[in-house]
C-alpha cells in the first residue's frame, strides 16, 4: 500500500489530483483532445478516493470521485424553473425558415418599410441534439440541481445523474457569475448506444429503441453508478436565469460558457441574414451522420439578446428562434420473410428479410423486429407511435429506420400497400433448432399475444445456443481467443469428430491436434496458432471469464465491476446478495423477498442494482455455473482477478487488524497519523477518535496523555509504535518510515 511521503501532503495532493482530473474531463468532453488514457485516468482517480477515503475532512461533493456513482436515490422531486423551458416550433421547409425570417426583420422594424428597413438579423444556427433538455442551475459558481424540462414550468429534480456525468462541469471557477442557468441536451453517444444494445441484448433484455429513448431512461435512473457507466454527453444550447452582463448574445454567451468548461457544439455557426442560415442548415446535413451523436435538426435563433426580447414569446414558443428538422431517416421496402433467430441466452428474435434497399448511406436487407409481441402491434404511422396498429405481414411495404443510426428496424406498415394473399407471421412454437419447447414472456402473453416480449428456447443442450455462447466466449471483448472465430467454431462442431459444448472443451481442444489437422484448411500452422491462442487466453482473469459466459445482466461493466470488488471467484462465490449490491436501498418487499436488510450498508465504491444481484446470485449458485467454473478451473484457467482494488475502508477480511476499533495517540515516529489511519483503514480496521469500551486497541507513540489513560482504566489492549510495525510487517506491509529514535 502507498502511502504519500511527508512533503507531498494529503491535501495538496487531493487538490492536485482534482485539479488533474477536472483538466482531463474537460480536454475530453469540452475540447475533444484526450490529455491521458482512460487507464491512466482510472489509475489516477482510484488513488484520489484512496486519499479522500483516508481524509475524509477534506471531503468535497464536487470531487471528480463523485462521479464514478454512489448512494442510490429513493425518487424524484420536482423543481420549479426559475425561467420556463419554453418549446420551439418546429420548421420543415425551407419556405418556413424564409417566412420565420421575415417576420423577425418585421419584428425589429427592419422589414421594407420599417425604421431601420434593409438591414440583416445577426443569428446563430447550432444542430439540435436529440437528446433530452436539462437545466443546470449554478450558484456561486457551484451546481446546485440540474432539473429535467418535464412540462417546461417544472422538472424532475436529477443532480444525482448530473454530478456523474463528466462532461458537465460542477465547479466554474473564480469568474463564474452569482447565479447561471445553463440549458443543454444529455445524450447518449451513439458508440455507448450499441454497446449497452449489445450488452442487453445478450443479457436478454429489451433493447433501447434509439439513443434517446436510452438518455431518458438512464437520467431516470436512480442507480449514480448506472448512469456513470453510461457515459451521457451534454452539449450546452440556452440559458435560463443569469446574473446581469454575463453575455450580451447567444454567440458570446456560448463562448463564455466554453471557457468555464461546458461543452457547446463545434458545428454552431453564425449567419447573417436569410442565405446564410439556408447555407449552414444544408452544410450540416451532409456531415450531420458521421458524428457520435444523433441530430434531428438545425436550431436558428437571433443572436442579440435584446433583439430576443424584443421579439418576445407567442403563447406557446419564443418568436426569436426556430428549429428546422431534417426529413427523418426512413425509408420503404418490402418484407421477404421473417427468420427466428436463436441468441446464446436462448432468446428467439424475430428479424425481417427485405429487399434490399438504401438508407442513410448503406445498404440495408436485414431488420430486427424486436420480439413477436411487437410484430403483432406495428404501428400504421410510424409518426404517431400511440395510434392505431396492424400485425406486420409477408410481403407487406414496411417503413424501416436505423435507430441511432445504426441498428435497422421496422417501424411500420404501409397498409394501402397490402398484398391480398400477405401472410401472417407465425412465432415458433418450437426452437427453430433443437425443436425443443419454447417459453413465453411475460406468461400473461400465452393468452394476449400482443403481450409477449421474448420468446426463448430453454433447452440448455440447444445447439444454437451453444454455437453462439462458444463464439461469445472466444470473443474479442471476452476471452480474446486468437484463431477461434466463427467459421472455427463452426468447423470443429460439424466434424462431429472433435467435442465441443462447453466452455472447458476449448481448453482440451489441444489433446485432439491430429483430428484438427485433419479438417479441411487447418494446416499445421494454424493448428498451433489456435492452440496457442487459447492456451494465452486461460490467464485472462476473472472478469473476462465472467463476461465470457454470457450471464443474463452480466456484461461487460458488470463482470469488470464484480472483478474490482472481489479478488477471485472463490471470493465472489462466498459474497451474499446483500454483498453484492452494498449501495441498494431495498423497499420492505423486495428485502422480505430477498431475505436481506432494507438499509443499505453502503460505503462500497462498486455495487450492483437491486434488480441485478439477485439474478446474478442465483445463477452464480446454480449447478449449472458451478459445473461451469469446476471445468474451467480443472483446465486451468485462471480464476483470479485483475482487475481487483482491495477496499481502502472496513472490508478487508483477513488480517490481525480486520473489524478492530483502533485508536492512535501519542507522537508517531515513523507515520503521519493521517497515512496510517488510512493504511489500518486498508486492512480492514476502524480508526476511531475516542477510547470507549468499543475500541479494541491502543496505539500509543510519545507522550500519550489521557487516551493512555483511559484505555488502561477499561483494560483495552495497548501497543507501542515497534509493536504496531512489526505486526504490519507480519500482515505484509512494509513499513514506510522506520522510527528513526
Ligand atoms: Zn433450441
């Protein structure tokens, strides 16, 4: 365990760190030019907590530690708009943007006719984000909440999910205003979209619509460590409440808001008069689907704050803007067939078959149809996703849209172009592959179809499913497996000759060299590059193994998070429920279900959500896992973890100073108090400031005074400073400082 030499002290060192991290953040998300590596990042932020952990006086709410999660909230409360978010009208036509524009120059009398009539109108255009609205609201230069639009008057109160987004800023500096309102979209990028897509489809849940929709229901969330998984953007765009002079215009007002370290758009562009806006709207649609984020539209506004008064609000929207909407991404095919798809957790997709057609640049033949409950309620207009619904069918005309851009999906019929003889779409009865029986979710939906939202295949022996978990497993973000690709996987099966259904098989894939070496392709060469890859793969560590076996709600994110809090899976085996998620507050039934207490111990870095720990506990107990780990284990893979950060509070499990109340007294030679507080506290002690009949031992140095006292009028143990090292030699620290006297 490190602890800081006497000339860098804690609090220096925490305010450097900080200051560090802030600059990090902001070269990130404000200026798009990374100054170090997220490991880096990570490495430097675990030892910031470390050190607030030790000192907790210095503790501050803003601390860039803040923003990894923490306590779960137990619900919303609304806050009132100090300013309404008001709504923009929406635009579609260039015709619309022209009008928009003459009505501004008429409403500053600068129309033909008018005062100051051939003038232009200073505006400002900058893309609109689809995303969701949020305001921030500043005191002092610190965040104070950040409230959701809601119906425009008054929000949902999020600051939890706001302190961990890090692309916002919570602290403004010395030149921040007495009160700033910042208005912005939270968004979800579209590259942490199709992770956390890929992540819930192959824990078997129900997927994300589009970016948006994922922002939403991530702001929503009331899990901080969630949300800071996410990684939610935000691009600054209005403003609410300001202290006098802050800025005089919206162009000015971005700038300034860009060197308190709010990200505002790169691609915001002023215009001068009607043309200009034209240009720039048209500009940007071109480039508008190669960023990381979804755009719907160009936001033009006057530039000038006064004239933005001038101008006023009609009833509903501020006369001073307009937002143009590009047409949507969506286009029209026909479907050819409806194929059931069997995932590795068994979950039977149903994806359509199209012609192929183009939309937004590529060619696309293949749509997710989500799951046939959907199939069965397709919206008529894909505009109006509340209206009336038809069943989608063989040969019917679909409207197909890419969600974020990139994943395919049928949005809808276009029931005037309904083939007479159209099919209907059967859902399997059966797995499409083992033919074994299928199971229906939620059970409501045996009798409603419509109901239904999976559908899966629950024979563990399924082919299919086997295939897909051993391609998942080798994978490239799982068990990096060189050479054990697909076709591979694929090969080695259809021989019949080689066994390969488990995990463990992989590992006993190299005591069937020569039947290898005799299918076709697999020259000696690439025999030993497979052989070789998959005997690198056994060091992996525990979180790759635990992703590798594709548990439902285990992803990515979660193993690494289970892999940091337990060293090995015997210590992750050995966790309780309540263990696993140590952050949760539970309502009294989901406790009662469980079996565990409401309260949340907390105090833990990492936790996982309540839904989450139950379902994972399960599994990790089950035969079947266990089965699982025995195998892999026998093979030789390894089973510890490294990605593990031993608890820097109570927690530690081992040791002579696990689950002590120590107190320090005295002059300590060879340690600052504070550093060895927070060296015991790694060991799993409690460092207390008071001797009472709780304190389980006394370590006094020089000149100990009434604490000495005290302890040896209740009999608690008693060590001198020699003592305490060599019994934290003895539990494997090094002693930092020897005394010197
Ligand atoms: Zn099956």
């Amino acid at each position: 365990m490190a602890v800081s030499p006497r000339h860098d002290t804690p609090a220096s060192r925490i305010a450097e760190l900080r200051n560090l991290l802030e600059r990090a953040n902001r070269a990130y998300y404000v200026d798009a030019s990374p100054v170090m590596s997220d490991a880096e990042f990570d490495r430097l932020l675990a030892e910031l907590t470390e050190l607030e952990k030790a000192h907790p006086d210095l503790d501050d709410p803003d601390s860039p530690t803040k923003r990894v999660g923490g306590e779960p909230i137990d619900g919303f409360t609304t806050i009132t708009h100090a300013r309404p978010m008001l709504s923009i009208d929406n635009t579609y036509t260039e015709g619309d943007v022209r009008e928009w524009y003459a009505r501004v120059l008429k409403g500053l009398g600068l129309a033909e006719g008018g005062l100051f009539a051939g003038g232009t109108v200073a505006c400002v255009c900058d893309p609109k984000i689809d995303g969701l609205a949020v305001s921030l609201r500043y005191e002092r230069g610190r965040l104070k909440h950040a409230v959701t639009r809601g119906d425009g008057v008054k929000g949902d109160d999020v600051s939890h999910a706001a302190r961990v987004i890090r692309a916002l800023p919570l602290v403004l500096g010395a030149r921040a205003p007495e009160v700033l309102e910042v208005r912005g979209e939270v968004y979800l990028p579209l590259d942490q979209f199709a992770r956390i897509n890929a992540e819930r489809e192959e824990a078997g849940e129900e997927l994300f619509m589009n970016p948006r929709n994922a922002a939403a229901g991530t702001l929503k969330n009331l899990d901080p460590t969630l949300i800071a998984s996410r990684r939610l953007g935000f691009i600054a765009h209005g403003r609410g409440e300001a202290s006098e002079g802050f800025a005089s215009g919206y162009w000015e007002f971005l700038s300034r808001l860009r060197e308190m370290g709010f990200p505002t758009s790169p691609h915001a562009l002023q215009a001068a008069g009607v043309e200009e806006i034209l240009k720039a709207i048209h500009g940007f649609e071109a480039g508008r689907h190669g960023l990381n984020y979804a755009t719907d539209g160009m936001v033009v506004r006057v530039d000038s704050f006064a004239q933005q008064e001038q101008l006023g609000l009609t009833s509903k929207s501020p006369r001073w803007v307009i937002a143009f909407k590009y047409p949507a991404e969506r286009t029209t095919t026909r479907l050819l067939r409806v194929e059931p798809q069997v995932g590795k957790t068994g979950k039977i997709t149903p994806r359509a078959v199209m012609e192929p057609v183009v939309l937004a640049g590529t060619t696309v033949q293949h749509a997710t149809l989500h799951n046939y409950g959907r199939v069965l309620k397709s919206p008529l207009n894909p505009d109006a996703p509340g209206g009336e619904t038809t069943d989608i069918r063989i040969g019917d005309t679909v409207y197909v849209e890419k969600a974020g851009e990139i994943i395919p999906q049928v949005v809808g019929v276009v029931i005037a172009k309904r083939p007479e003889n159209a099919a209907r779409v059967v859902a399997p009865a059966a797995c499409p592959v083992c033919a074994s029986v299928v199971e229906v979710e939620p059970p409501e939906a045996e009798a409603e179809p419509t109901l239904e939202t999976a559908r899966r295949c629950i024979n563990p022996e399924c082919p299919a499913q086997i295939r897909e978990k051993l391609v998942w497993f080798a994978g490239r973000k799982q068990m990096d497996i060189d050479g054990l690709g697909e076709k591979t996987v694929d090969q080695i099966i259809a021989s019949g000759t080689i066994p390969l259904r488990t995990f463990a098989d992989i590992f006993r894939l190299k005591d069937h060299r020569a039947a290898l070496l005799s299918l076709e392709r697999m020259g000696e060469k690439k025999v030993d590059n497979l052989l070789a890859g998959i005997e690198d793969a056994k060091s992996r560590g525990l979180a790759k193994v635990l992703s590798g076996m594709g548990i439902r709600h285990v992803g990515d994110t979660t193993s690494k998070l289970l892999a940091r809090r337990y060293e090995s899976l015997d210590a992750l085996m050995a966790a309780s429920v309540r263990d696993l998620m140590p952050n949760a507050k539970l309502s009294k039934d989901e406790a009662a279900r469980l079996g565990v207490a409401t309260e949340a111990p907390g105090g833990q870095e990492t936790s996982l959500g309540k839904d989450t720990a139950g379902i994972v506990h399960a599994y990790l107990h089950s035969p079947a896992a266990k089965k699982t780990f025995a195998e892999l284990g026998a093979a030789g893979v390894d089973l510890k973890s490294k990605d593990y950060r031993p608890p820097t509070t109570a927690g530690a499990a081992k040791g002579p100073f696990a689950g002590k109340t120590i107190v320090l007294t005295g002059t300590l030679t060879g340690y600052e108090r504070e550093d060895l507080k927070a060296l015991l506290e790694g060991l799993g002690a409690k460092v207390s400031g008071s001797v009472s009949s709780k304190t389980n031992l006394l370590v006094a140095g020089e000149s100990a005074g009434s604490k000495l006292d005290k302890a040896r009028e209740l009999g608690v143990e008693v060590w001198d400073e020699a003592k305490l090292i060599d019994a934290l030699r003895e539990a494997g620290v090094d002693a930092p400082r020897p005394p010197t006297g």
